[in-house]
C-alpha cells in the first residue's frame, strides 16, 4: 500500500493546472462570467473562481455539470484534456535526469578480460 505522506494529489500535480486552464476557456468560450457560471451551477462566483484557479477539486460528476453549464458535454472536456495531456512536455525532473545521463562517461569493460 502507498504511503499517502509520499503521494501528490492530483490538485497539486503540474497536469491539474491544465483541467484549470481548459476549465476557464471553456467558460469564456461560452461568454459566460464567472458569476453567471456560478448561478448556472447553484454556485456563488467564488466557488467558480476556486475551481479556475485550482483551490478547489472536482470529482468526475462536477467536471461534467461545469461542462454541461457551459453548453459543452463530459465527453468533449475529456477529449479536449487528453488531447492537451498528450502534447504536455515532461517534468522537469525528467529532462534533468535524461541530461545528465547523456553527459555521463560511458563505462567500458576492461580490455584483455
């Protein structure tokens, strides 16, 4: 079982940022305001604005009524999001890592053995 001290919750991960992101376009895209958005969902405009800017979680079912609030469906968002991800460079750590492993002095075997 995964210590949970050692994991990251999906909020706090680089790739929440772009559910954010693709979030609020996808309101502005509607011509919505955030407290227009916020009434559709019974929500005041803070709960809007939490969301946008990743002070707040959704599970799968918010993500589908903020999609459907804004004249899209769960599908699309999620089609959009995997398309966005797919493109999403790597971390950062991992680029470090894949470069220092190339200036890394290649080991030979030792010769006559």
């Amino acid at each position: 079982m995964a210590n949970p001290a050692n994991s990251t919750k999906s909020i706090d991960q680089r790739e929440y940022e772009v559910v954010c992101r693709l979030l609020r376009a996808l309101r502005t895209r509607a011509k919505l305001s955030q407290k227009e958005l916020g009434e559709r969902l019974n929500r005041p405009q803070t709960y809007v604005s939490d969301v946008e800017l990743a002070g707040r979680r959704l599970d799968a079912l918010q993500l589908r009524a903020f999609a459907q609030a804004c004249g899209s469906s769960f599908t699309e968002f999620a089609r959009r999001l995997d398309e966005a991800l797919e493109v999403m460079p790597p971390p950062l750590a991992k680029k470090v890592a894949k470069k220092v492993a190339k200036k890394a002095p290649k080991k030979t075997p030792p010769r006559g053995e």
